[in-house]
C-alpha cells in the first residue's frame, strides 16, 4: 500500500510562483506512477501533469504546458509541482495520486493524497 501527503499550496500573487511537494511512503512507490489533478469548487476533477516511475516521461494538461512543472525525487520519495507564472484560473485544491500505471484521468489512480490549497489573487 502507497501513502501519499501533498504539501506546498498557499496564497500566491498571479504571474508568482509556488511548488507543491507530494510526500509518499511505501518500498513499491519508486515504481508507481505519478499524478497531479486540481479540483475547484463546483466544477469536476481534472488532470494537471504525470509522471512515469523513472521519471524519464512527463505529461500536462493544455492549459498548464509551459507553465508548470512536474519532478520526482526519488532518493527522498518525493514528487513535486512547480508552478509558474500562475494565474487565478489555477486556484483549487491540488491531490497528489498514485498508482503502477500512468494515466490522465483521476479513475486511473488507487492511491491518494488529502490535497494542498493554492489560492490565486488577481
């Protein structure tokens, strides 16, 4: 079983930055893949950026590319989001998931963080 804590959100101006950090527990997660999703209020759940187990591969939602950034540390066991250049749109809680096969939709991952806040002001 992988236990996951995201870590990182807060306020942040528009057009600053802010890096989430996504904590995980387990001997397996080193070969888990790596999900990053946003939900805002009202409105579903959706994919931000993934990560394959080596790290090697990188996927991120249209509305992110070029602005955020997905890592992994796997020394530390740990995951981040960078995020740059961020506007109001991006304000919602963020959750860190994983599971052994990477996807882009929240029904490919077993395993999940209790979610961080990032709240954007204009």
């Amino acid at each position: 079983q992988v236990q996951v804590v995201e870590s990182g959100g807060g306020l942040v101006q528009a057009g600053g930055s802010l890096r989430l950090s996504c904590a995980a527990s387990g001997r397996t997660f080193s070969r888990y893949a790596m999900g990053w999703f946003r939900q805002a209020p009202g409105k579903e759940r959706e994919f931000v950026a993934a990560i394959n187990w080596t790290g090697g591969s990188t996927y991120y939602a249209d509305s992110v590319k070029g602005r955020f950034t997905i890592s992994r540390d796997g020394t530390k066991n740990t995951v981040y989001l960078q995020m740059n250049k961020v506007q109001p749109e991006d304000t919602a809680v963020y959750y860190c998931a994983a599971d052994r096969v990477l996807g882009r939709s929240p029904d490919d991952y077993g395993y999940w963080g209790q979610g961080t806040q990032v709240t954007v002001s204009s």
